[in-house]
DNA sequence: GGTTTTTTTGGCAGCGCTACCAATTTGCTG
DNA sequence: CAGCAAATTGGTAGCGCTGCCAAAAAAACC
C-alpha cells in the first residue's frame, strides 16, 4: 500500500481575530414583540403576517417586513413549537451513516421535508436495540411530528414509548414484520429469496456467502435466511459461509472471500451480505486472476451507483433507498394514515453472475 | 448492463390494524406538573431531580423518579430549551449526503454530540450558496448551541446573519480563508500542491485533470487551481482537463477519463477532483486494458476506504472527515475559544501512480 | 435546648410565541 | 346614511419548563 506521510496541510493554525461569538453572547435577541412594536401593530398581528395566516392588510404587511428587515428579526421557532400544537421536526433514528444506505434515505427525506419546512434531526444508534432505546426516547423529549426508524425488529421499550408518544412512527427499509404505523420500505426475505432464485436461474449449484454481522443488521439476516431457504428448496444447499465480525465494507468482502475460497475450492458463485462486500470480492477475483463469473460468480445486494461503472457491472439487487426516504416523509408532512407502502426492488442481471 | 426487471417485493402492501397513532393524537402528554403532583412534591424538585442539578435527598429522588416511571413521563426539551438560555441543538448545513464527505463528517460530530446530550439537525443546500443562506437562516430559527458549514465561502447575507446570531458557527473541511469564529479542516491548496508534487516526484510530466462542476464544489476548485500553480511552476504545465457537468461519482469519472483520453493521446497522469472520480478513471483503465500505472497514472482526493481494496490501491490523499466532526462537536461542546484547527491530511502513495 | 448553618424544598415569574376571542374598522346593501 | 356582514386588528391566557428567591427542614454547633 506503499508508505504514507502526514502533511501539515500548509497554513498554520490561526486565531481569529474577530471575537464575535464572545462580544454578541448574551446579545439580547430581536423578539416579535419589539418587532410589534417597532412596527406599530399588535403581536399576533405580527405572528400573522410572519407565517402568512389569517388576514391582515397589504398595508400592515409591509410595515412588518419593514420592521422585521430593520430590527434583523429571527421568529423563535422552539417557542413557537411550544406555543402551537404539533412541532415540524422530524427525528430520524438510523442504525449507522457509514453504511450508505441510511444517507440516501436521508436525502430523501430531507429534500422533501425542506419543501415543506420541515427540519430533520437525527441520532446514529450503531446497530444497537438499547441505544435505538434510548435514542428514541431522547427524541421524543423533542416531541418530533414523526419517529423515523430502521427496520421494524425493536425493543419491547422502544415500542410502548412510540406508541405512547402519540407521534407518527415510521419504519424504513423492512416490511417482513408488524408496522407500528407506517412502513416504507421492500420485502428483505423477497430480496434474498429473488437473489438465490436467479443464480439457481443462471445454472449455479454450489454456491457460498460472505457477509458481516448478522445479529446487528437484522435486515441483512433475512436476506439471507431467506437466501438459504431458497437454495434449500431447490437441492442447492448453501456451500459454505464466511461471516466477517465488523461492519461491510469493501475491505472485509475482499478478505471473506478470501477466506471462503482458502476453505472452498469448488464455489461457482457467492452471495455477499452487500454491494460494499461483493465489490470487495470482485476486487479479489480481479487481483488473483479469478474469471468472473465463468470462473465465480458474484451477487450483491444494494445497487450502488459504483457497481454500474466497474469493468464488469455488479449483479445485484437495486433497492430504493432515497424513494424510501422520499415517499416517508410524503407521508408525514401529508399526516397519511397507518400504512405499508412496498416500494420493491429491482434486480440487476449485471455480468458478475 | 444486463435486463432489469421489477419485483414487487413479496408480500402485499398492508394495512396495520393498530391506528394508534389517531387514537392518541391529542392524548394529554404527561407535564412535569403533574409528575410533581402524583410524587408529591413542587415542579421546582422534580426538575432539579430530572436534571441532576441542585439539591435534593435521596428520598425525594426515588419518589420522583417512581413517578416518572409510573406515568411515562418525557420530559418536554421544547420547553426546557425555551425557558433556559442556550439550547443543545447543534445545526449542520452541509452541501450533499451523496458525496460521502459529509456523512463522515456527521458522523464523527454526532458521536460526540451525542455523549454530551446534545442534538444533531441538519439541513442540505446542494451547494447552493442561496439555499445555504437560507437554510441557515431556517436553522437559526432553532437557536442553535452551533450551526457548522462546508467551506468557508457564504454569501454575505449568511455571514451577516450568523454574527448576528450570537451563536457558534463552525466552518469545516477547509482552512484556506477567513474563520467567521471556529474552523475545522485542513487546507485545500495544500492539497492540490502536494498532489501535483507527489505526481511531478514521480516523473509524471504529461498531466491531466478529470473534475466534476467546480463552481459549486469551490473546495475542489481550490485544490485544482494550486493542482495547476504547482506544475506551472515546474515547467509541467496542464496538458489537458475534462469537467463534468453533474456532480462527482463513480460513472463521471470513468465518462471523463474516456472522453480525455480520447482527445489527448500522450498524457502520463490524470489528477481527478476526487477518489469517486478516479475509481472510475481507473475501472476505465482496467476495462480498456490501460497500464496502470505504467501507462498511466491516476490520482485522487479524499481517501476512501474502497480505494483499499481495489486490486491496485488508489494513490490519493486521505482527508480527516471524521476527525474533522469529532473535533468540531468537541470544540462547540466545551465551549472553546474562536480558533482554525488544521487537522492536516494524508499523502497515500498507493500503486496507481 | 437554642442558635446558627446548611440542605432541601416550593412558589412563581417569565422564556417567545400562538390560539382564541372580542373589539375595531371597512365595505356593501337598500 | 343607517344597518349588517366581512375583513382586520389587539389583548391575553397559556404552552411546559427553568431560574430565582424565600421558606422550611435538617444538621451542626455551643
């Protein structure tokens, strides 16, 4: 990997000499009573204008822009949250943001709740149930208009506390379960049960999987029980497996099938826990001078936009994370009831298997 | 690319037979007040007790908190923000999720974030300085302990709007300018500087650049202008540059090199705004059967962990996202004087150049 | 036992805004 | 121009909590 070197990145640390954090502390700020008054008319008459409800005149209006653009007036919004029924905040509470998933339902998400003023907060929970707990519940304390979570496997806790809440709840990224309220999402048994049916499809018989920790990412656990059952149905048991005990990444496919093939001479293909990890499988195959797939074949799971560019597309299965993420908060600013909404997946023939 | 086809994901769209959501839409929530009156004891107590804060017996305590417990109290941070001064929001206006930059930089803010019980919100401007303006405008409506950006170029509106505030604002990932108060980075320039140097070191003298839309990505901008400066200034000027007019990814770069290529024939190197990009150029490579880096080199920017494990590990430079975050949310934590903190980079030698 | 300290408590005034209602002004109709 | 409806306004009571202060209770002291 050759040697590396640290480079102080050029300009030395500076201080600025511009204290204005300190100097504007405890700045008394611009409230829309001064604003009020500056302007002439009654509060409420303000808060009308600002969120342009109820009636005022053209007249009035113009005063209040006036004083708000004078005075450099910012409306409070956590008193106005208080003050009215229902914040416009919604809390996402998502296993990890390393794994790109989670970052597209986000965008998702967010683009749409912007339109819509709303204002995202979020909270990483590591793939932890009690950490999802507890995150939830320091969410809640900020009485979101919706919970976002993964998946729909929680804790007996985290389900009485969202229920309480009289919040919306919405669970991301897995139907095989109960929804407490909303689901966006696909089938993962559907994904694993698609995946193994098309390499069966396309002639393989002895077929592995390298995956990463399946306890933690329950998703991926049902791809690939799902997977398995499949390959059982069809007199093609699961080979052999290798299951890294880190995250995906593309370092750990690369080094399970690595493994896998040090123990298994005689694999026609392999099912990876995700694109990160089958990327890291082809790599090796590219560096050992392993044909794919006449040699191995290799299935993702995922579609990330990497797979499409590399010498031989990535076979995978293309899920629909930032229409997940879309469609959810739809759902939300648009206070839709209790539903599923199955947005699918697509399978990606690609020309690894 | 192979045929795709759509699965409907398994099981059918459900409707969940619990609509706990409406039942309890305008359920009363539970109020300190009336924690305070089933645990018999003053609104004043409770807080202190639910807050660890003041004085109180240890009898008093466990009433309190068997009261909580009993009626599934959730303390209300609406509230507790406004009446208190300071709130422990912190606010994020970054430019992109896809660009995975960001989300590592979320990431290593939210972890410390979180341990201190403070709350990440975010909003994201698609790189437009406008909707920055806004959006942070939006955020300080929160009144945010914190609001951090990308880059330190904000249109005047938001640099005026920020002072104003009296709140902290942190610029991250790029160093080469004014800090408005604290600025968490490393600098671009260097960058740019040490990846021509690195290039010219090695011999390279037929160099090229494959880059994404640098009007809105101003920190590529900035490393590709002293990219260019530094091999003027070696006699090895820039032979020749493709720029994408999308965003950066995987299939640009590798469209990008292509296109390159095909107008200039005798290029020894191409610099590329960053590893997305250059994964492309070298998938490019691997496809056509171009020597790398024999035949020619490829360098990128950020340092992803995918570039590990391709099947010659990418030459680039490995940039501190997630210390940049950590770093950022302890300095807003701890209330640490306006400062530029140079994290520094990583020259990663690699084999592709 | 009577003080003086110290610790523990409760009351209550806001934080800045919105929702509701009543008061005022304006616009129309005949 | 009276007479009534409609459009605008302002006043004010909270939203649920924290911070301050004074009161009460407990502990320490002589």
């Amino acid at each position: 990997m050759g040697a590396e070197r640290w480079s102080s990145g050029g300009q030395p640390p500076q201080q600025s000499g511009l204290d204005v954090t300190m100097e504007f502390k405890n700045q008394p700020t611009v409230t829309l009573a001064e604003v009020a008054e500056a302007a002439g008319v009654g509060e409420s008459t303000v808060s009308r204008v600002l969120r342009n409800h109820g009636s005022f005149s053209g007249k009035t209006r113009e005063r209040v822009m006036a004083a708000v653009e004078r005075l450099g007036y910012v409306p409070n919004r956590i008193a106005g949250t208080l003050a009215s029924t229902g914040s416009r905040l919604v809390a996402f509470v998502i296993p990890s943001l390393s794994n790109i998933v989670f970052p597209d339902v986000l965008r998702g998400a967010s683009a749409v709740l912007e339109e819509n003023r709303y204002q995202a907060v979020f909270s990483v929970t590591d793939y932890d149930p009690g950490k999802e707990e507890a995150l939830a519940a320091a969410m809640l304390a900020w009485r979101p208009a919706a919970v976002m979570l993964a998946g729909c496997e929680h804790t007996e806790g985290t389900v009485k506390m969202l229920r309480a809440s009289g919040c919306r709840v919405v669970e991301l990224l897995d139907l095989d379960g109960d929804a407490l309220d909303i689901a966006v999402g696909f089938s993962n048994r559907a994904a694993g049960r698609e995946s193994a049916a098309f390499l069966l499809k396309r002639g393989y018989r002895r077929i592995g999987y390298v995956g990463h920790d399946l306890n933690r990412d329950t998703r991926a656990g049902k791809r690939f029980s799902s997977f398995c059952e499949t390959l059982g149905a069809h007199d093609a048991p699961l080979v052999a497996r290798e299951i890294l005990a880190g995250a995906s990444s593309v370092e750990n496919g690369r080094l399970g099938l690595e493994r896998l093939l040090a123990r298994t001479t005689d694999l026609d293909a392999v099912y990876f826990s995700n694109d990160d990890m089958a990327l890291g499988g082809y790599f090796h195959c590219l560096a050992q001078g392993i044909a794919v797939p006449s040699k191995l074949a290799i299935f993702g799971y995922n579609g990330l936009d990497i797979g499409r560019a590399t010498p031989q597309p990535l076979s995978t299965i293309r899920t629909p994370r930032v229409a997940t993420g879309e469609i959810a908060a739809q759902l939300v600013v648009t206070n839709a009831p209790p539903q599923s909404v199955d947005l699918g997946f697509e399978l990606v023939e690609g020309a690894t298997a």
